[in-house]
C-alpha cells in the first residue's frame, strides 16, 4: 500500500488507501520528534481522536458538521509523536463507537485485508485493517465492549485493552465513560511492545497509581466461557492456550465461573450500564440534533433511554461484584477465553444468526469490561481458515506483563 509520489519535486512516500480504512489522509498529516524510540515508524488513529487543523467525526456526518476543528492532539496522538512515530490518518469508526462489526451506513465498510468477503470487525475498523493491511506499523483505537479486541482477532493482528483509567482520554470521544480505553493495534508482539512503552510513558492518565509487579504462574481457561465460541474456534484455541502455557513456562488449569455468576449475568450489568451511560452522554444531541444514524445505533441508543436508575444502580453493585470475583478467578494468573466468538462473519450475515453472534462475542468479551481489566488480543487460533484471537485478561495494572508476554509469543 506504499507508493512514491511526488511533492513539490521531492519524492517522498504515500499512502494508497486500498482498503478504505481512512476519512483523513492517508498522508503525512503529522511529523514525530526525530530521533525517537518510534522515529521511522508510520500510525494512524481512530475518527475518535482529536488532531490539531481536523474536526473529530465520530463516524457520524451530523457529528462531524457540529464539531469544533481541533487546536490540538489527543494526549495519546502526541504520545506517539513525541516518540517519533509520525501520523498519517484518521481511520474509520463503526458510528458513535456504538457497535462491533465495523460496518458504518454513511463512510462504507473498511475491507478486511485476509478475507475481503468478511467483516473487520469494529468499532476500531479501520485502525485494524490500515494495520493488518501494511498501511501503518501502529494505530490507535479505543475499547468499550470489545472495539480492540474484535478487530484484532477478524484482522490477524495484535491489539490492547489497557486497564481501565490507564491511559489518558483528553481529546478523545468517548460512549460509556465506566468502560471505553484507549488502546493500540499492531502487526505483532514486538512492536505492540514498543508502542504500549510510547503510549505509557507519554500518555499515562494523572493520578495513575501502578500496583506491584506480581508473578504470573497459570493460564486460567473456564469451560462456559470457551463454550460460547463455535466448536472450531473453541477447538484451535485450547489447543492455542496449551502450546501457550508452554512456551511461557507457565501451567494450565480449568476454574468454573465464581458462585451466583453466569455469562449472562456478566453481560447484562455490563450492557445495562453501557446503554445507560451513553444515552446519558450523549442523548441530549441526539434529541436536538436529530442525526441520521444506523438502524443497529438508533435501538441501541433508543434502549439506553429507557434503562432506569433503579436498574442501573444494581447493574453498577454487580460491577463492584465482579472486580473482586474476577480477581479470585483468575488467581495467581491470567484468563485466557476466545477474543471473539469466531473467525470474521460474512458481509450479508444477517438476523437471528447476525444478532447471535453479536451476543455471544460481547459474553466473551464482557468480563475484562465489567472489571476495567486489560486484555490483550493475539492471533493463535483458527477456524474457517481464518484467525481467532485468543484473549488474555490480567488484573488491573497487569499492562505491561500482557505486552511483554505478547512481544515474547509472536516476535516481529
């Protein structure tokens, strides 16, 4: 997707959008410091950042008219810049963030690089595909209920969930605020490596406490969440955890779900609070403005008006529930469960068998949402001939164990 071009009678590289991952650019739009630890290395971000001279779009046309333009970066573009990577786009975001498939009614459908026949996966679409398809060596995306690690896992490539609160938000628009992230794609483990190390050092939240380093000794797989995948998927990825735990030198060990929870209840406080606080953010506009927006969007918001205090109260107690419950699970290790419930889905899926897929990748994806933990999203897995990602879950603050662990597994 690289091209020469010339400029003013200096060749100099450009971008060929071939996937149609981009709304801005592709092209040089922002140059990092020289001489930095990301000096020669290309990113794009997500239409949820904020860039100096461009209006934020959201994914929305009537978002994008209302917008300010920018008089400057998102903290976590500067990030990136400051440690030289220069910038080359914003990419497209399935509309408000609010969705997983990373298809948007007004901007098209970013095409997945490895099955073109297939969706990317959203809302962080076309930061994976500019990724996946060699675009740019890193991309910003953000992670509500699965927006990294979906389009990771359709994509082929690697992607972060960092903890909750980790990374600042500053310039970034957001749909849930108990939930959403700021996170990373990249093409492998190495350089997701480097970076997470950018985006940390230059971007980490005010306030950020670090909790103690610990020692990691399991791989925890629960048999009802490796269930929620297709049989393939589920069949590649034991397989995946297994050589994993291996290489890692660590073991493998089967827990059941704590008392009183199930998936279903997992993800039901997590949606309900999900739905609530984006109609609370942003249902003001909505009533206003009047956008034109996505039938999928327009329920999802329409039934965030509708959750009550009394129903989002016991799904936020359920919440504080499963930070503690989750931490008991997982132990002295990590969660390892399928990042989504099988390998990309085809263009025209639709009805009962679209709405269930959905369902079942938000089960798989709703535990590290709930507890704000970090994820991240490795591509070991198959089914179809295509790639799965498996999901590891740390505890809050395990970042940097699940990059560096990454970075050991698959190697630039």
């Amino acid at each position: 997707m690289i091209a020469e071009a010339e400029d003013d009678g200096a060749p100099r590289p450009r971008l060929r959008d071939d996937l149609g991952a981009f709304v801005v650019g592709p092209d040089q739009i922002a140059i990092g410091t020289p001489g930095g630890p990301l000096s020669g290395l290309r990113f794009a971000c997500k239409d949820l950042f904020d860039v100096a001279g461009s209006r934020t779009g959201a994914g929305n046309p009537d978002w994008l008219a209302d917008a300010p333009v920018a008089t400057r970066h998102a903290v976590a573009v500067e990030a990136l810049l400051a440690a030289g990577a220069d910038l080359w786009g914003k990419t497209v975001t399935d509309e408000l963030a609010f969705s997983l498939a990373g298809t948007n009614v007004h901007y098209g459908t970013p095409r997945n690089p490895i099955a073109p026949d297939r969706v990317p996966g959203g809302s962080s679409s076309g930061s994976a595909v500019a990724v996946a398809g060699g675009a740019v060596d890193l991309a910003l995306g953000t992670d509500t209920g699965g927006s990294i690690r979906v389009p990771a896992s359709y994509c082929g490539i690697c992607g972060i969930r960092p903890t909750h609160g980790r990374i600042d938000q500053q310039g970034v628009f957001l749909l849930a605020p108990s939930f959403c992230t700021v996170g990373l794609f990249a093409p492998d483990g190495q350089t997701l490596r480097q970076g997470w190390a950018a985006l940390a050092a230059g971007a980490t939240a005010p306030g950020w406490q670090a909790p103690a380093a610990r020692r990691v000794e399991e791989l925890v797989v629960v048999p009802e969440l490796m269930a929620v995948a297709d049989d393939d998927a589920a069949s590649s990825l034991y397989a995946a955890v297994h050589e994993l735990a291996i290489v890692l030198g660590l073991t493998v060990r089967e827990r059941v779900l704590p008392d009183g929870w199930t998936p279903e209840r997992i993800l039901e406080a997590f949606r309900t609070i999900q739905f609530f606080e984006a109609w609370q953010l942003h249902g003001d506009w909505i009533t206003s403005r009047h956008p034109t927006l996505g039938p999928g969007v327009q329920a999802r918001f329409r039934t965030g008006a509708s959750v009550s205090q009394q129903q989002v109260a016991e799904a936020r107690a359920a919440k504080r529930a499963w930070d503690e419950a989750l931490g008991d699970l997982m132990g002295d290790g990590l969660l390892a469960l399928p990042a989504a419930s099988g390998p990309a889905p085809r263009l025209n899926l639709e009805g009962s068998e679209k709405d269930d897929l959905r369902r079942r990748t938000l089960i798989l994806t709703a535990p590290a949402g709930l507890a704000g933990a970090p994820a991240v999203s490795l591509p070991l897995g198959a089914a179809e001939g295509l790639p799965v990602g498996l999901s590891l879950v740390g505890r809050r603050g395990d970042d940097d164990l699940l990059v560096r662990l990454a970075a050991i597994t698959l190697p630039a």
